[in-house]
C-alpha cells in the first residue's frame, strides 16, 4: 500500500488510518523514520518486554489486581489485548 502524507506546521505526519492499521500501529507506537536510497521508510519499533509488561500490570488495576484463583488467566488474555493493541 502507498499513503501520501503531509506535514502540519508543527512538522508532524498523520498517518492515514488505513495503514495505522495495516501496520498494526495505536496511540503511543514507536516508529523508525530510515533514510534509503528511494527516500524514507518508516517501520514499526516492537514494543520491549519491559514495556509490554508494564501494560499488562497496569491493565490489571494493580495493585489491587485479579483475584488470585483467575490471575493466571486474566494475564494471559490482558498480554492478548495489549499486543492487539486493544
């Protein structure tokens, strides 16, 4: 897929919302600007593990958090939903 982008006065992009979602993008991803010898490639950053996990543990409302009996589970499908994006 191929977006025209244009700068604001600020020098910000927006990125049409279909390739938002083709590159699986939300609020808040880290993108790698390259220059190349065609132009300029931008790519998605992976979001660390540290930063992953700080989502995870902020999604379960600690520190009050899941009860015990259904933290495992809970976890799982919170680890789902923040690499959705959700």
């Amino acid at each position: 897929m191929t977006a025209t982008l244009s700068l604001n006065e600020k020098g910000q992009w927006v990125l049409p919302k279909k390739v938002f979602q083709q590159a699986h993008l939300r609020p808040g991803s880290k993108v790698r600007i390259s220059h190349v010898e065609e132009g300029v490639l931008l790519s998605p950053v992976e979001q660390s593990w540290e930063e992953e996990l700080q989502a995870v543990i902020k999604a379960t409302g600690y520190p009050s958090g899941p009860e015990p009996k259904n933290a495992a589970k809970r976890i799982k499908q919170i680890i789902q939903r923040v690499r959705r994006g959700a």
